[in-house]
C-alpha cells in the first residue's frame, strides 16, 4: 500500500519553496544588506558633518537681505 499524502500540505510546501526562491532572487538582485546601508549611512553622515565643521559663515544671505 502506498504512503498517504496530504495534498493541502504538499501544495503549501511547493508554495513555500517557490516563494523562498522567489525571495533569494530578489535579495540577489535589489538587496543590500543592513550592515552596508549603516555604512553608507554613517559614511554619508561623517562627510556632511565634516563639510559642516569647517563652513566660514553659517548662512549665505537671501537677495532680499542688504549686505553691509
């Protein structure tokens, strides 16, 4: 006699796997990993702070504003 097969089951499980690989496809091709984005991020972050550092003057005056 032959083992007994949920089919709902082995339908879910097909649907699962396809989906798993669906997900790795997607990863590969649109994904960086969290760690890189927070590199970036703090990367971005320490330059700007850095230009912000050595700024001469805070504010550049708006054409309304009268220069002296």
């Amino acid at each position: 006699m032959g083992e007994i097969v949920n089919l709902n089951q082995v339908r879910k499980q097909r649907a699962r796997a396809e989906a798993r690989k669906l997900a790795q496809e997607n990863r590969v091709r649109h994904g960086r990993t969290g760690a890189q984005k927070q590199s970036d991020r703090r990367t971005t972050d320490d330059a700007e702070k850095h230009v912000q550092d050595h700024r001469l003057i805070d504010r550049v005056p708006g054409p309304d504003e009268a220069s002296e």
